[in-house]
C-alpha cells in the first residue's frame, strides 16, 4: 500500500462553515494529519440540520481530529500557541478584526514558528476592502455571477457554495507550492486568498470576453448564459419523462446527434454549422427537444452513445451514488457516524483507493482534545489547569443532537 503524499505533515485549521474546511479536507485525503479547532460553540456546521451535524461537516470534516478551545481566554491561546509549535501548517478563515484579536495573525504565528505555513482565506486580499467581511453570495454579487442568474427577474446566488469551495482549492494549491519551495523568504510561506479574488479568477472568461465584445462591437455585450450559448446543448425530456442533457459543442456533435436520431436535418447546410444554429437558435432548440420527446430515455441514450454523442440523465442527489461509475473503488469513502452509514465522495485522485489515508468519522467536539494538547507536550498540572479553567474542553456526549423526527398527525 502506498503512502499518501502529506503523510507525516500536520495541519491546525481554525475553519468554519466551508472556505477554510474544505481546503483541509482536501490535504486530509491527500494524508496530511488535520486538526480542526474549535471553539466551545463548535463550527456552525455542527448545529445546522435539526440542531445536529450538517451533510457539509460530515462531507467535509471526516478524517480530522476536533480540539476544543476557547481562544478568547489568554490559556487558550497559550493551547493554541503549543500545537502551532510543531505544525507544518495553518489553516483559517477568521474574519480579519478576529484574526488581529486571537492572536492568529500571520507575524504573531511567524514568532510561534518561523517555518509554518500560514494561510488565511478572507473576504478580501490586499486593498481598500481588506477588513471587509465577504461569504460566498456577496463574491457571486460583487464578480458579475449573481447578475447573470436570476430567479423571476432578481439576482439570485447559485445555491452551491462554489466560491468558497473555489477558494479552499486555491489555498491548498498556495499551501503545497509553498511545502516545495526552500524557506529563505519569510513571506514565502504566506498564503492569502480572498473570496472576491477567486471570483475574479474564476469569471475571468467572462471578464474579458466582455471587454472583447465592448472594443470589437462598441457596447458591452455579453455571451448567451449557460448552456443557451450553443443550441442543442442542455437538458431535454423524453417520452417516459425522464431528462438528459446533450452535449452539443461542435459541428461535428450536431452531424452525429442528427444521425443517431435519424433526422433529416443531418443533410441540411442551412444548420451545418455553429454559427448558422446560433442564428437559428430557436428552431434548432425545437428539433432537438421534438427528436427526444419522441423517444424514451433508454432508447435515446443507447442511440446516442452507439453514436458517440455525450449525454447523461439529470439525476436527483437521492440517485447520484448508484450510478455504476459513482461505485468504482476510490470513488467513495465508507463512513459510520452515530449509528448512520454515509458515503463520502473522495478528493479525486489517482490511487485513492490503496493509498493508505486513514478514514476517522467526522468527530465529536473535543473528541481529541487530550490527545493532541499531550502530544504537543501540554499534560499534567498544566493541561489539568487548562481543563478546569475551561480555556480547552474535552468531548461531551451527547453535544449537537438531531432533534428527533415526528410524523405528521
């Protein structure tokens, strides 16, 4: 068995809700030791679906270790300071004002130890909304997504947090180009990424193709939203009421789409190409949903895969994990957590399956609160003091319950 790539690197993520978590789920599964601290509340995704954990904590929180600290007492940032003592990393996505309160700033943990990576990812990077306060929406808003999707004519968020997923992304790219690189600089281990940063980055086609748009045509027009920008490329009914979406990208996939649906189009030089379609936009759009709703699902999908013309069915998330290519090994990770079974998508990788990364149910709060301040050498009177002043707590059974389920009257 082979050993993943961060065995042996530890990391302290101070993360709650998605940004942060998310990034040090991804150096979990790729075998970093993560250690998630937590105040005596816990992360907010803890108490988000009937006062118990949320699918987004147990998605993204197995495979870590829960220390509880109360980092507004003095002791607790003492705690703090012990297990950044011996970390290669930190990870957090405090508000800046909170950072500067903790004591989690990137000159204070530099004092700590020089070598560690540090990370913050926040609203805003350098400039004039440094100290503003950001979440996922407010960078869909503030990026251009949010304009370009609207629900009964007002801009409307996605609904997946994608940005803040996004960010974590960016950050764990930052951290291991950092872990590559000889430590001569002190900033080199400084990663910072910004919620409204990743927007930009991510929009950026978008960004320029309006910029294009505006010198070539002399007004700011934009491209088509969606899968509306190429005619024949969505989501399209069959006769048993099921729905699969086609991809339609060249003119070759219309030639095939056309053929595997015996459609006399396939000879018509009036649609041949891309730009005769777009043209023709809404009369392409009927003849692709006419030739589907004509046929069932099976029927189109064996036509359409004999022909070589991408598609899928578009699935509830009830439905997603039975899909045959969803339970090839390392696809998924078995989890067992208060008695319920989960399976949770892996960090796609290349020999996920054999590569030996431990797999630890989402924790408890201060389920290893022990554990890890022993391991950093806090223990004895020292760590019993810490305990009875409450700036760390160990795990308590029965925390964040599920409200039980009552049937209807």
């Amino acid at each position: 068995m082979s050993q993943p790539p961060l065995t042996g690197k530890r990391v302290i993520e101070l993360g709650t809700m998605l940004a942060a978590p998310f990034a040090t789920h991804i150096l979990s599964q790729l075998g970093a030791e993560v250690i998630k601290v937590e105040p005596p509340a816990g992360d907010p995704t803890r108490s988000l679906v009937r006062g118990g954990p949320s699918g987004t904590f147990i998605a993204y929180s197995h495979g870590k270790k829960s220390v509880c600290i109360d980092l507004s007492k003095p002791d607790g940032q003492a705690a703090l300071r012990a297990l950044l003592a011996s970390a290669d990393a930190l990870v957090h996505n405090l508000a800046p004002r909170a950072a500067r309160k903790l004591g989690v700033t990137r000159e204070a943990c530099a004092k700590i130890n020089p070598a560690l990576i540090y990370c913050h990812i926040r609203g805003y990077a350098g400039g004039p909304q440094e100290d503003d306060l950001a979440s996922n929406p407010v960078a869909e808003a503030a990026t251009g997504v949010m304009d370009a999707n609207r629900i009964d004519g007002r801009p409307s968020r996605l609904g997946p947090s994608y940005h803040d997923q996004f960010a974590g992304a960016y950050a764990v790219i930052g951290i291991l180009a950092s872990m590559l690189q000889p430590r001569q600089e002190s900033d080199q281990g400084h990663v910072e990424i910004g919620l409204y940063e990743t927007g930009l980055h991510v929009a950026s086609r978008d960004l320029v193709g309006v910029q294009l748009k505006t010198q070539l045509l002399g007004r700011p027009e934009r491209e088509p939203h969606g899968e509306f920008s190429m005619p024949g490329y969505g989501a399209y009914r069959t006769a048993d009421e099921r729905w699969i979406y086609l991809l339609m990208l060249t003119d070759g996939h219309w030639l095939k789409f056309c053929e595997a649906m015996s459609l006399p189009q396939a000879a018509d030089p009036a649609l041949a190409t891309l730009r005769l379609r777009k043209k023709a936009r809404e009369h392409v759009e009927d003849i692709v949903r006419r030739a589907i709703s004509q046929h069932a699902f099976d029927d189109v999908v064996a036509r359409l895969k004999a022909a070589g013309v991408g598609c899928t069915e578009v699935l509830p998330l009830e439905r997603v994990l039975e899909a045959p290519q969803s339970q090839q090994p390392g696809k998924t990770r078995a989890l067992r957590f208060r008695g319920l079974e989960f399976q949770a998508p892996e960090f796609p990788r290349l020999h996920a399956a054999t590569d030996g990364v431990r797999t630890l149910a989402p924790a408890e709060l201060g389920e290893h609160t022990l554990e890890v301040l022993e391991a950093a050498g806090v223990i004895g009177a020292q760590r019993d003091a810490l305990l009875a002043s409450g700036a760390v707590i160990a795990a308590k059974p029965g925390s964040f319950a599920w409200a039980p389920v009552r049937e209807a009257a």
